[in-house]
C-alpha cells in the first residue's frame, strides 16, 4: 500500500511535471512567436523610418540641387551681363582707336604731302639758285665787258641784282606756300565749324529788356512819391535803383547799374502797384520777398543752364553767379543764353577734333562769367571770371580756356581757341546783337580809315556789314608781291586796332591797264 502510494505519488509527481514541461514548451513556443512577430513589426517600421529618411534625403537633395543649379544660373547670367558689357566698351574702345587711326593716317597724309610740296619748293629754289649762279656769271662778265667796271663796282650793282631778285622769288614762294596752307586750314576749319553749326540749332532773334514800369493811371505817380517824397526815398533806399517819374503819361522809368537789382526794383514796383498799398513798410516788406524769390531763381537759372549743357554741377555760388548772367546783356544779346549756346558750339567742335567734350563744354559755358561780376572789381572780364573759378575749386585746363579766350593770356591748351571760335560765331550770327546806326557807320568809316593810311592805296571800300574789305591799289607804285605783303600788314594792322566779331576778309586788288591809240 505504501509503495502504490509512493508509486502514485511519484507518476502524479511526474505528470505535473510533463505537464508543466508541456506549459513551458508551449509558452516558449508562443513567446518566440511573439518575439518574431515583434522583430518582424520592428523590421517593418525600422523599412519604414528608412525608406521615410531616404526620401526626405532625396527631397532634399533635390532642392538643395534646384537651388544650387539657380544660384549658379544667376551667376553666369550676372557674368554674362559683366562680358557683354566689356565687349560694349572694348567694341566702343575699338571704334574710338580706329577713328584716332584714321585721323592720325590723314594728319600723316597730309604731313607728307606738306615734305613732298616742301620737297619740291626745296628742288625749285636749287634750280633758280642755279639760274642765278648762271645769270651772275653771264651778267658779271657782260658788267665787265661793256661797262669796263673794277670789281668791287661790279660785284655791289650784281648783289644789288641778285638781292632783288630773290626778294621776289622768295615773296612769290611764300604766297603760294601761304595760300596752300591757307586752303587746306580753311576747308578743315570749314568742316568742323559747319558740322558744329548744323548740329546746333539756335534761336535767330535777341532777347531785350525794359526798365519801364506801365501804371493804370497819373494818379499812381502820386502814390509812389508819396507825401513829401518818403515813398519814392524808401523804395530807392531798399532796391538802390533810381526811380524817375517825368512826364511820359502811365509809366516810370527805373534807373541802376546792376540789372538783378533793376529787375528786383522792377517786380517789386509792379507788386506795390497791383497791392494798392504802398507806404515805406510795405515797401520793405515787398522788396525783402523779391529779394529772397530772386536769389531762389539766380540760383534755380544757373542750374538749369549747366542741366541744358549736360556737364556735371558745378559749385553752388559758381551757378549763382552763372544765373546772375540772365539779366546781362551783350549789345542786346542775353549772356546767359549766349554762354549756352558758346558751351554746345565748343562740345561739337571738340568732338571733331576728339577732344575732352565735356571739359570744352564747362569752359564755353563759364568764359563770360566775370561779366556777372560789379564794376567794383577792376579788370578783362575773362582774366576776373577765370580768378573767380579758381577759387571753387576749378581745374587749371578750364581756368585757362577761360582766361585766354580773348587771348588775354597765351593758350596752354585747345579750349581757350574753341571758345574764341564759338564766341565769335554766337557772337555774329544774323540777329544775335543789335548795334546802333551810329556806332555801325564809325566801324565801318574806322576800317576804310585804317586801309587808306597804307602807301599806295587809291581806294577801299567795306563790304557785307564790315566783313569784307577790299582794297584797291595803284598799279604803277606797287606790284603783285608787294600787294600780297600790303594785305598781310592791313590784316595785322586790323586785329591789333580794332574790336569786331567774328572776322573780317581783306582782298587787296591790283589792276593792270593796257591804254593804245588808233590814228
């Protein structure tokens, strides 16, 4: 009984633990199910997480590649822009040097057919010299001959000869050098100025200004004197211009020296006249507001004339005193729009001669700023407005295109010439200045005068508005070459006696008359 138990006990003891050994197996088995199940989710997600990250990688890189691949387009096309415009200035560069080239090959053509014509000129004189050397030789032995002459005798009268004789040779040479060279720097000159004058175009007609002051009635006369005088006394005080009431009925007549003043004065009477009110007070008050508006507009007119030009500013008081020349006038010519159109002439001609533009436009437009100066400061007008510049800062080129335009100081470079030539063409075109009858007869009287005083002068006679003046010579008291000496010494005399614009042409004439009777 007791080994059945314990063998009962024993096989229990052994089910339970086949049994538990069964549970073990079987949870074992259902445990690595669910590790594998889990390793495979993690799998899973891990494929998913890195499928995700690559393609945000790749999502990336493509941006990353789209913005690069436009930051690099960006940067060809601003290399592109930076080429393109190299190619423009070196193509510019190329066009200017080609030009250059070309105006250096005819200076060069020129310069040799200048040797060639000195060449040939240096070949006649040999051949005359030659000639001579025959002619003396024939004319010493003839001298010897017939007139049994000593040698000292014989060699005087044959020098005598010779020195006549070379004397018209060399006269005939120089006219025909001096008229070819004439030629060539006349139709030179020719071209440049009616390229200039063709591209500008200006007005024809002069400006004129008037210091008269229309009133609606007599009665205003009385307002503006006021009671004894203290009307008149403070408006000539304020505006330091006179004012003269005399009997040309509605209008009085404003006198002074300064034209900025004599407009100031002007506007302000025609303010005290519309307001009605005129008493020394409103007077002051008139005057100070026409003051302030005027120096605006002195300014503002400086301005706008370098603007026009197409130069860059210049100093502010420089274009203050440019606008001052607004008011000023050259035989009824307005300086301002004269010193405008001289600039644009100097541009043009500069252009022809490749030179600085700009540079001959600043000095064309500035040459007659010293006009604008007061009788105060004592000197040319040229030599005053050049002292001016300088101290603004002007540079040394300008400064002397300035003070040698009329030749007041000698020329160190080319734009004082353009600015003579251009001054001189504003300065005489049809309807530029205006001149009284009277002093137009003395200038032209003046000019026949200084003809007439030359040895063998029979009459002269001045032409289209003293342009031109001919000359008319006693045949029997000079010849050819000594008429061509006679008009270089009359245009010397001319230039260094007399003050005209522009130029003036002297043709000198000599007739031959060949008188024969038939009996």
């Amino acid at each position: 009984m007791q080994t059945e138990s314990v063998l009962l006990a024993v096989g229990g003891l052994a089910a339970g633990f086949g049994i538990t050994y069964a549970f073990a197996r079987v949870k074992e088995r259902a445990l690595k199910a669910e590790l594998l199940a889990r390793e495979r989710d993690l799998e899973d997600r891990m494929r998913r997480e890195s499928e995700a990250l690559a393609l945000s990688f790749k999502v990336a890189a493509q941006e990353q590649l789209v913005r690069d691949r436009a930051e690099l387009e960006k940067s060809f096309a601003t290399q592109r822009e930076t080429l393109a415009a190299d190619e423009q200035r070196l193509r510019e560069r190329e066009s200017l040097v080609s030009r250059q080239l070309e105006r250096l090959g005819e200076q060069e053509r020129e310069l040799r057919q200048r040797s060639d014509d000195l060449e040939a000129g240096r070949g006649l004189i040999e051949r005359e010299r030659e000639e001579l050397r025959r002619q003396t030789s024939e004319v010493r032995a003839q001298l010897e001959r017939i007139g049994q002459l000593d040698s000292a005798s014989a060699r005087t009268a044959l020098l005598r000869e010779i020195e006549r004789e070379s004397s018209k040779d060399a006269a005939d040479l120089s006219r025909h050098i001096l008229e070819e060279s004439r030629q060539r720097a006349e139709m030179q000159a020719r071209r440049i100025l009616a390229t200039a004058l063709q591209r500008y175009a200006a007005s024809h007609t002069f400006e004129t200004t008037t210091a008269t002051v229309a009133l609606s009635g007599d009665d205003m006369k009385g307002r503006i004197i006021g009671r004894e005088g203290r009307n008149i006394r403070a408006f000539e005080a304020a505006t330091g211009v006179t004012v003269l009431v005399d009997d040309t009925p509605n209008a009085v007549v404003l006198s002074g020296f300064d034209p900025v003043r004599r407009e100031v004065a002007r506007q302000a009477m025609e303010r005290l006249i519309l307001d009605g009110r005129i008493h020394p007070t409103r007077i002051e008050e008139i005057v100070a507001a026409v003051n302030t508006e005027m120096e605006a507009f002195v300014a503002r007119a400086g301005e706008e004339a370098t603007s026009r030009v197409g130069i860059p500013p210049v100093h502010p008081e420089v274009a203050r005193m440019l606008g001052r020349l607004h008011f000023r006038h050259s035989y009824s010519q307005n300086v301002l729009q004269h010193s405008v159109e001289v600039a644009h002439l100097c541009g043009l001609m500069a252009a022809e001669l490749g030179e600085n533009v700009q540079a001959a436009k600043r000095a064309g437009l500035l040459h007659d700023i010293g006009k604008a100066m007061t009788h105060e400061v004592e000197g040319p007008h040229a030599i005053v407005g050049a002292d001016f510049l300088k101290r603004y800062g002007e540079p040394p080129d300008i400064l002397n295109g300035v003070a040698s335009h009329h030749d007041e100081v000698p020329h160190e470079n080319l734009y004082g010439i353009l600015v003579a030539a251009a001054d001189a063409i504003s300065a005489s075109r049809p309807g530029s200045r205006s001149e009284s009858m009277t002093t137009y007869l003395q200038r032209l009287e003046r000019l026949e005068l200084v003809a007439r005083e030359f040895a063998g002068v029979e009459r002269a006679f001045a032409f289209q508005a003293g342009r031109e003046l001919r000359v008319f010579v006693r045949p029997e008291e000079l010849d050819d070459s000594q008429s061509f000496q006679l008009a270089q010494k009359l245009a010397r005399k001319v230039e260094d006696e007399l003050v005209y614009p522009g130029q003036i042409r002297i043709t000198v004439i000599r007739e031959s008359r060949s008188v024969e009777y038939a009996k």
